[in-house]
C-alpha cells in the first residue's frame, strides 16, 4: 500500500464531503478509493470513517490522523517548493480568487502587468463570488470584501467599498425616487444571492442605529454584474457595491440613492494562509499588487 497516496485520497475525502466525490475530484475509481482507504484502516488497525452515513463522519481517532495527514502534506509541499527553488526567486504558479465584477475591473489588469514583470511566474485566477476556503482548494491568496473574522489568514488591507442602492434614470421617473429606507417597501427591487448580499434584508444606518429593510423582489439573481445589468435596464433598484456602479452613475446610466443612508464602507482585503516562510512568488505578488490595486480602488470611491 503506498501510504502518502491513501493519505490523500482521505484528505480528498473529507474535503469534498464523500468517497464518490473524491472519486470525481481525483478522477479514479470509486472502488478503488473505498479500497485505499480501507487499506489504510487496516493498516493503523482504527476505524476512521463512520459507515452507514450518506455524509462522511469521522471518528474522533480519524479526526486526529486527518490533522495529522495535512500537516505531513504539508510538510511535503514546503519541502518541494525549497526543491524547485520557489524561495530562490519567484517562480510557480500563483492562484487567485478574486470576485467577479472587481476582478475584471481591477484585479486583471495588476496581474497582466505583474506577469510581464514576473516571467517565471505563471497565474491561475478564478472569478467568483463565493466565498473559497483557501487551504482546501489550493488557493493562495483571495480578494475579501467584508470584515474578515477570526482565522489563521493573513490580511492587506487595499481598501473601503460601500454598499449602495441604485436605479435607472427611466424607472424612478416611472416609479418614483425612494427618500428614506422604509420607502423600499413599495419599489420593486433585485436581489442579489451571493457572497455579500443576504437575499431581501437590506441593512443602512439612520439617526446613528442600524435598519433593517426587509425589500419586495422581483428578479433574484446570482451575482453582482447580473444586478448591475438588470437596475440598467430599469428593471428595479439594485444593491451592489460602490466600485460597481461608479462609472455607470457618472454616464448617468444609474442613480446612487440613499446616500444618506448608507451603512459603513467594508474593508476589502488581499488574504493568504499563515505559513511558517512565504514563498516568493506570493510575496513578490503582494508587494506588487497592494499599492497598484490600492490606487485603483481610491480612484474609484473618489
């Protein structure tokens, strides 16, 4: 039995949530990962799997050994990033997540120009709105909108967004223009399920407490570029963030309402994983890119 290989296969396991899903993700038979797991069950002579469940459960001593496997795993990827010589110079494939709509607009265009200032290093970037646990999908730095909770990621801080209410010129001249949260109740609105917006509970501040507007919808749609398209084509009044809409307000293709109402600006954050040496690939990237895409989201909320 080759141990590392079963060790994987486990991690793969409890990460993706069944067998068969490991099956998928690491595109070999079911049968033989039911099989190595097995295996190594009957080699530590434990049981760390709980059968009999449609979701995977660990026992309390699997619970121990998986720990332990990603801290040998680990160990390995730091011993072969020393080997190719990834803390030598920057070099390696650097992936990214970042959001949609800020990824297009600001986080591209820092690493085209990052890449052609880095020509040992290659890029994987995923646009999407949810939000990735870094270490499990093999990411190694996120862009976060939000206050960031307690957690071993380390954060840049590149800036504040607001979250802001807007509409087309045509559908307030049709609808009228809210003046107060509460007047909400009485448009028709589009919301947003993603990674920022809780469905139909939008939150502002007035006379210094928070207010909870729970918004009638009309469309429902699933990320931000989507809302931003349907409050242009006057379908209602959208919430979204403010580097979103910026230029679109400037044209007066939208109107910013509620201003005086809006909550307070969300830091926005670069996130990488604690690790005990940064590889330079990573730090040469930070050094890069903070400043640039602190530039470009201050021009943006100027």
């Amino acid at each position: 039995m080759d141990r590392l290989e079963a060790m994987m296969i486990l991690l793969a396991a409890v990460d993706h949530g069944s067998l068969s899903a490991s099956s998928r993700h690491l595109r070999i038979p079911l049968a033989t990962v039911s099989r190595r797991v097995a295996e190594l069950e009957a080699h530590l002579g434990v049981r760390l799997l709980q059968r009999g469940s449609r979701k995977l459960t660990l026992t309390d001593t699997g619970r121990d050994y998986v720990a332990s496997c990603r801290r040998i795993m680990e160990e390995i990827a730091e011993t072969e990033r020393t080997a190719a010589g990834e803390y030598r110079k920057p070099q390696g494939e650097l992936t990214i997540s970042v959001p949609m709509t800020m990824g297009r607009t600001h986080a591209l265009p820092v690493v085209a120009e990052f890449l052609r200032a880095h020509p040992d290093i290659r890029m994987h970037v995923q646009l999407n709105d949810r939000k990735v646990n870094l270490p499990e999908e093999h990411i190694d730095v996120a862009l976060r909108v939000g206050e960031l909770p307690d957690s071993s990621l380390i954060a840049a801080r590149i800036g504040l967004v607001r979250e802001v209410a807007c509409a087309s010129p045509a559908y307030l001249k049709e609808k009228g223009t809210p003046t107060l949260p509460n007047d909400l109740t009485s448009h028709e609105c589009i919301t947003y399920e993603g990674y920022y917006t809780i469905r139909n509970n939008w939150e502002f501040h007035a006379n210094g407490a928070s207010l909870t507007v729970l918004v009638p919808s009309r469309i429902v749609v699933n990320s931000a570029e989507a809302a931003v398209a349907a409050a242009t084509a006057h379908a209602g009044i959208a919430r979204v963030l403010s580097y979103q809409i910026i230029d679109l307000v400037k044209n007066r293709s939208l109107v910013r309402l509620l201003q005086a109402y809006e909550p307070s600006p969300l830091p926005v954050s670069l996130v990488y994983p604690s690790q005990r040496q940064v590889p330079l690939k990573l730090r040469a990237f930070l050094d890069f890119s903070v400043p640039r895409l602190k530039a470009r989201l201050a021009e943006k909320e100027a």
